[in-house]
C-alpha cells in the first residue's frame, strides 16, 4: 500500500483527502495517489458531506470533531483536512488497520 501524503504543521497533520459524497456507506477506503480515500453517504450540499467526513474522522482517529476542520477544498472532492492532537504514524496506522 502506498503511503497518504500527510504535512505536519504547528497546528497539527493536514491530510489531503478525496471524497465521495452520496455513497451507499460511510468509510475509510484507504490510499489513492496520496491522498486518503474517504466515501460518506450524505450529500454534497451545505456541507452535510464535509460534517459527515469530519464525524468519521473523528470516530477513526478517536478525537473530539473540533479537532478537526477543512482546511482546503470545501467544495471540492479533493479537500485538505487538518486533525489536531494526533501524528503522521497515528494517521497511517489508523488507515492500514481500518
């Protein structure tokens, strides 16, 4: 498996994402070009499907939803997201064991 082409900032690890709202489930579908595959089943309209990822993220990496925001891409299916309170192995171990 390739490896999710993460950044540490001083703020936290930015985590480029592709997206794919209106999909049958919610989940982690692992690596695409560097980027961390993410399907939610709400629609990409007022930023349900942008809450939707932050709530998943949360649940995967086990921190509160306000430590995580969008950085990047709010309208996009490729998106930057930045998770606080976490690091670069949290994130790739969290992916491979999902």
């Amino acid at each position: 498996m390739n490896m999710i082409e993460l950044r540490k900032t001083e703020d936290g690890i930015l985590i480029p994402v592709r997206a794919r709202a209106g999909a049958k489930r919610n989940a982690i579908e692992g690596e695409y070009n560097g980027l961390m595959k993410v399907s939610v089943t709400a629609a990409p309209e007022k930023g349900k499907a942008n809450q939707a990822i932050v709530a998943l993220l949360s649940e995967l990496f086990e921190v509160p939803k306000s430590a995580i925001e969008v950085v990047a891409g709010k309208t996009s299916s490729r998106k930057e997201i930045l998770v606080r309170g976490i690091t670069e192995s949290d994130v790739q171990a969290a992916v491979r064991d999902h």
